[in-house]
C-alpha cells in the first residue's frame, strides 16, 4: 500500500473559466493567470499529493470546443487521445453554464471519464445566478462540485472526488445525442462502415469519427486519408451529400444542425430548475438591455462607426508623440554613428541598413501598443464580439467574418493605418480559413506608408482632386481586399465558413490590468519576431542597393568634378575645406552655386551608383515585363525598396531622379519633377499608384503573416500574390487607357 500511484488528471475548460486559477491553487504553482485566448496554446503541468496518490494535473488551453478550428482546440484535443488521462476535470463557469457546457458536451462524446467544477459560484450569485450542482450531478450522471478558484473554496471536495474517480480507472464511454431525422441514419450508416473497417478506432469511437467527417474535421480528414484513402473517400462523399441535401432543405449546413442539437441537448439537460436566475441582478439581462441600443438597426452601424473612428484615432494620434520619439532616436543614432564612424562602407552599413531598417521596424512598437491596447479593451468589454455580430453578414457574403473588419480598419481602411498591427488584429478570429483570409487581404489597405506616396503622385497630376482622390483610392482598396477575399476562399482556401458561434459575453468593465497583460504580451512578440528577422532583411536590402559599387573609373570622374568646383574658389577656403572635410561647411557669399553644384555631383553620382547596384540591374532586367504597367527601371528599383518599407518608395525615387537625400522639401520638389518629366503622366501615375495599392506588403508585415499563420509558406505567398495582382491590375489600368487614348 505504501507504493505510490500515479494518475494524470486534466484540466479542460473555456478561455477564462478559472482553469489557471484553480491549477495554481492546487499545484502551488504560480502561472500566469489572465491568459489571453490564441497566446498560450502550451500545457502547464504540476503535481499533488493526496493520500498516498500522486496526482499529475495538467492545465490545458482553454477551448470553446473540441473541433480542430483552432491550435488550442487540437492540442486540447490531441492530449486527451493519446495521453488518455484517467480523468478530465472540466471546469465551467456557473455564471455562463450554457455556454460552457458545449465543451462538456463534447468532452462526454468523446468519451473520456469526466467530472464538472463548477467555478465562479461567487460570480454566478452576484448575478443572481444559482445553479442546483447536485441536481446537474444527477442528471449528467457525474461529480459536480462546485467551487471558488479565486479563494479555493471546494478544492478539498473536487480533489477527493477527483483522486477517488481518477483511481477507479474508468473506462471511456461517449455520450449518444440524437441529431434529428436528417443527420442521425447517416451517422449510423457511416458508423457501421467504421466499425467495419476498425478505421481510426483505436483512438476515437466510430460514432465520433462519423460526426468529425460531418463536421469536416481537417485532422480527421487528414489522418483518414493516409489510414485508409478509399473508406475515406467514401465517408466524405456520404458527408458531402448530407451538406449538400442540408443546403437545398434547410439552407444550412451540417456543423450549424449539429451545434442546434447540442444547444439543444444541453437545453433540455438545464431545463426546470436546475439554473436559478435572478433577474434584475443579471448581467446577462442588463446586457440585453444596453444591447437593445448598441446593436439596434439603425443605432448600432452609427454607434459602431463613431467607436471605430475613435479608436483609430486614440491609435494613430496619441501614438504621434511617442512615435516621433522612437524616430527621432533612432534619427539621433544615425547621426551619431555618422558623425564618429568614418565614411565609407561600414558607416553605411550601420546608417543605412541597421539603423534605417530596424529603427523603421521599432518606431511602430508605441503605435502597436496603442492599438493593442484599444481592441483589448474593446474585447475585454465585451464590445468587439457585437462589431462582429452586427457586421458578420456582409463579411460574410465576401467569405470573410465579421471580426475581420477590425483588420481591415487597423490596415488603413480608414487611410494612414498600418497593416502590421492589422495582421496581428486577425487573432480575434477563429477559424483558419477566414482568419488566413483576412491576413492576406488586410495589406491591400492604404497604410499610413502608402498615403505619402500617393499624396506626391497626386500633387503631381491631379493636382486639383487631393481629397477626392483620396477617397477614391480608400473606396477602391476595400472593394479589391473584399472581392479578392471573395475569389481566395473560392479557390485556395476553398471551404464552408465556420458556423457563427460568436457568443455576446456580458458586458464587463475591463480591468486596467488585464489590459495591460493583453497589450505587452502581443506588443512583445512583436518585438520579439520582427526585430530579428527584419534586421537580417534590412542588411540584405541595404546590400542589395549598394553593391556593386562604381568602378573606381567612375568615382574618380565625379570626384574631378568635384576638385574642379573646389579650385575655382578662392585659396584660403579651400584650404580650409581640406582640412575640415565637412560637408556643413560654409561656402563663401561670393560663389553661391559652389554648393549647390557639388551637391548636384553628389546626386547624380547616387543615381548612377543605383543604377548600377543589384537592385538597379534589377529594376533595369524588370523593364520589360513592368513596361505593360508603364514603369521604367527608376520606378521599379523604388518599388522593389518599397518592400523592405514603403516609406523607402518615395526616397528611392528621389534617389533615381538624382533629386538629393533626406531633404524634407523632396516630396514637393520630386513631384514637380514628375510632373515636368515627359515620361510620366496621369495614366501611369494611376497605374502606380494602383500597383503600390496591391503589391507585396512590405517586409515587417510579411515577417507577421508569417508568424501569425504558422507557416513561412503563406508570407511567401502574399508577396507572390500580392504582386502578380498589383501586376494584373495595374497593367489593365494601363494598357486600358493606352487604348482609350489617355497615354498622354
Ligand atoms: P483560465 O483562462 O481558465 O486559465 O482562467 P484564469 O484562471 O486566468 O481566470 C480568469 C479570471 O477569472 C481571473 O481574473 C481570475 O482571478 C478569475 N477567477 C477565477 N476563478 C474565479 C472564481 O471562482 N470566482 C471569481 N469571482 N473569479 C474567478
Ligand atoms: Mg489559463
């Protein structure tokens, strides 16, 4: 008897029932508590001593549901098949007992040995909520013990009751629940076939598989194509009937038929008192109440866009400052090493590739704090799932979700957003294929590094129409990121939407703490991530626009030059411009167009050094297919810059007009040059600017797409994307005005 035991018990639950609370309460542990859904999809792992028994619990990521919609769903999921747990302790927030139970729910079909804590009885009681556990106990035919985590109230109890059930070892038994007349035959018919085969049933129970084909499971889907491709084939034909017939009858599909049933099941399994509710002190009731105004008809699209727009503004105008802090640090930085590193490579180097690039990464952090911060709070209020609620239709005809909006809207769908924090907003979404949807089109939004860029172009040729250009272009982007949307999810991301299990939370104040979690977790991956790929970007790039440098023949000819502006001064200056070597040196009054004759050397010679680097061979070897979208290599080398940042298109083309550095007037001065130029003219500045619109983002939002789709595969593919559309669109624009004769 002395020997101890071991039995592995996990904690299951919904995002912020309590599960974290309650496993450091056991274990003594001290995790982070507050966890975000999407952040943590890793297991916490720690143990208990009780009467001999060793207990090892496991704190899962909190699960809405058991479908592989999501990581946390498949990691949930993948641990309690294989590591087969004795018992689940599925923790359930009494205050939110329907909701929480489609968890248990599946947890029961699955079949594993499960027991309830239901948590947050205080919460529940000051809502006026009071659940009857035995009763549930009784008629769910399992321990339900209810608890406070926050103060370890009924620890004792439900660690008792746990380590009693866990040793009994009880075997795995799913719960059968009837999917009506349409759904049920079917299940049965695929279940025999199953069962037949012994496909996939050392895990999962027949019943279950047959439903997870139903549902369209991708791991499922997966595992049963490599175990047995023919049986497969078969079940998902049978289940694409079923979607099919479901869709002509009912006009729904499978996953919403089987959701109404479990809501149903669970129901009927609370009805007649088991929940008492106490009206006038729910939340839930007063919610009902506020949401009568908020997600009106009429109120609620008006109340919705005043929100949007202050939250874009509290994102893009209070991060102003800090903002120009970080840039004119990091413009402090430059300086610095210039003044103290000789010129020459290495200089140019740390300036421009380090300092510029990564400088240019980091001056967002303050900007993606401020919005982190505002769509947390939007969250934790509760306020973002009615934004989705409300807008979830039109989204969806595009193949899209109703939380994509806020994507979009960070993106620059309001113009001067930027698409790096927007990307990172697709994290309120929860299935892939939208989600991946809404992170490749939310770049086609006019950022705030575009907007310059089309400000100067529009200077240039329409001068008169700035603001109704401007229009123009924000209404173009969201019709091309909602139709191309539409056209990826009709092809690549092919698949039904996930049915719209957007719950409405109460409503909640959020506390400052929790808000502040949120926004550093998010803020620092950022950091994290994008700092150490975009570094080795920018030194490629810095690379890529410096080598090969001119030939030594060629220097030396602009450095005559120079010499021989200098020897037409007056001696003693020169001399005293030998010995400073400073470029702010004081030309004399006498000879004013010293200066600007030098610093005209000076540009053409960059000019001529672009051209000849890589990225100018490039822009050059480019002209023959960017010649449909009327750009020659000048414009290609900036837009080939524009990709480490777009702010770098407008300085690149300045560089390539030889129009001279970081001069704050270029912007004027460039696009009378463009204007004056007999290259240019309105049609291809629309068609760049249409082409700057589409094309691949820039590289600190790829290294995003990146990491928020798991995969380097689908930022390659946003850049290849991206720009074969820019490319499409663009040479259309062009090749179609040619034809109307707009080409001069
Ligand atoms: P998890 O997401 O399931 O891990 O949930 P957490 O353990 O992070 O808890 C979410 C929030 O609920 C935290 O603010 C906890 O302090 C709070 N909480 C947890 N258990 C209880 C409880 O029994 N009563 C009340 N009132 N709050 C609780
Ligand atoms: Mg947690």
């Amino acid at each position: 008897m002395a020997e101890t035991h071991e039995y592995l018990i996990a904690l299951a639950g919904n995002p912020n029932c309590g599960k974290t609370t309650l496993f450091n309460a056991v274990t003594g542990a001290r995790q982070h508590v507050g966890n975000y859904p999407g952040i943590t999809v890793e297991k916490k792992e720690g143990f208990y001593l009780f009467n001999g028994l060793k207990l090892r619990l496991v704190d899962l990521p909190g699960t809405y549901s058991l479908t592989a919609y999501s990581m946390e769903e498949l990691v949930t999921r993948d641990f309690l098949v294989h590591e087969r747990p004795q018992l689940v302790i599925n923790i359930v927030d009494a205050s939110n007992l329907e909701r929480n139970l489609y968890l248990t729910v599946q947890l029961l079909e699955l079949g594993i040995p499960v027991m309830l804590a239901l948590n947050m009885v205080d919460a529940a009681a000051g809502r006026g909520i009071e659940v009857d556990a035995d009763e549930l106990a009784r008629r769910l035919q399992l321990p339900v013990i209810p608890t406070i985590a926050r103060t370890g109230k009924g620890k004792q109890e439900l660690l008792k009751v746990a380590a009693k059930v866990a040793s009994e070892n009880h075997q795995w038994k799913p719960l059968y629940i009837s999917y009506g007349a349409d759904i049920d035959p079917v299940l049965d018919r695929m279940e025999a076939e199953i069962n037949a085969s012994t496909f996939l049933t050392d895990l999962y129970s027949a019943r279950w598989v047959a439903l997870k084909y139903l549902e369209a499971d991708e791991q499922v889907l997966d595992k049963g194509k490599k175990t047995n491709p023919e049986l497969s084939n078969r079940l998902e034909a049978i289940a694409d009937q079923v979607a099919d017939h479901l869709q002509k009858t009912l006009e729904t599909y499978p996953e919403a038929i089987i959701a109404d049933h479990r809501y149903g099941f669970i129901a009927a399994l609370l009805k007649g008192g088991v929940v008492q509710k106490d009206q006038k002190n729910d939340r839930l009731y007063l919610s009902d109440q506020v949401d009568q105004v908020l997600t009106s008809r009429f109120f609620g699209p008006l109340i919705m866009l005043l929100i949007i727009y202050a939250v874009y503004k509290f994102t893009f105008e209070y991060s102003a400052l800090p903002v120009s802090w970080f840039e004119s640090g990091f413009t402090a930085l430059g300086s610095y090493m210039e003044s103290v590193l000789p010129p020459g490579l290495i200089r140019s180097l740390v300036v421009s590739g380090i300092i510029g690039g990564v400088g240019g990464v980091f001056s967002f952090i303050p900007l993606i704090m401020f919005m982190f911060f505002a769509i947390a709070f939007l969250e934790d209020t509760g306020y973002l799932a009615r934004v989705a609620y409300m807008l979830d239709r039109v989204f969806r005809t595009f193949g899209l979700h109703g939380s994509s909006v806020m994507a979009y809207i960070v993106s620059g769908g309001i113009a001067g957003g930027c698409a790096v924090p927007g990307v990172m907003a697709t994290r309120t979404l929860r299935s892939p294929r939208e989600r991946l949807a809404t992170l490749l089109t939310a770049p086609f939004m006019n950022c705030g590094a575009k907007v310059p860029v089309f400000a100067m172009l529009i200077a240039a040729f329409f001068p008169a129409r700035h603001a109704q250009m401007m229009f123009l272009l924000t209404i173009l982007s969201w019709m091309l990121a909602l139709l191309l949307a539409r056209l990826i999810r009709w092809t690549i991301l092919r698949g039904p939407s996930t049915p719209f299990l957007l719950e409405l939370p109460p409503y909640r104040m959020p506390t400052l703490k929790g808000l502040f979690i949120h926004t550093w977790e998010r803020t620092w991956q950022y950091i994290r991530k994008a700092g150490t790929i975009i570094l080795a970007l920018s030194i490629l790039f810095w690379a890529l626009m410096t080598f090969p440098m001119l030939p030594e023949t060629q220097k030396s000819r602009f450095e005559a030059e120079r010499r021989q502006v200098l020897a037409q001064l007056p001696d003693d200056y020169r001399h005293s411009i030998a010995a400073n070597q400073s470029k702010e040196f004081e030309f004399p009054e006498e000879i004013p167009t010293a200066r600007q004759r030098i610093d005209a050397i000076d540009r053409t010679e960059a000019q001529a050094a672009l051209r000849n680097s890589y990225a100018g061979r490039i822009g050059i070897a480019l002209e023959g297919l960017s010649r449909w979208c009327g750009f020659e290599w000048r414009t290609n080398v900036a837009l080939l810059a524009g990709f480490a940042a777009k702010e770098l298109i407008i300085s690149t083309l300045g560089t390539a007009y030889s129009m001279g550095g970081a001069n704050p007037e270029e912007e004027i001065s460039l696009s009378r040059r463009l204007a004056d130029d007999p290259g240019w003219n309105r049609l291809r500045a629309f068609a760049l600017i249409v082409f700057i619109m589409l094309y691949a983002p820039c590289l600190a939002t790829v290294t995003c797409i990146v990491k928020e789709a798991g995969t380097v595969k689908w930022g390659l593919f946003s850049m290849a994307f991206n720009t074969a559309i820019a490319f499409l669109i663009a040479a259309l624009v062009y090749q179609g005005g040619l034809w109307l004769g707009m080409g001069s």
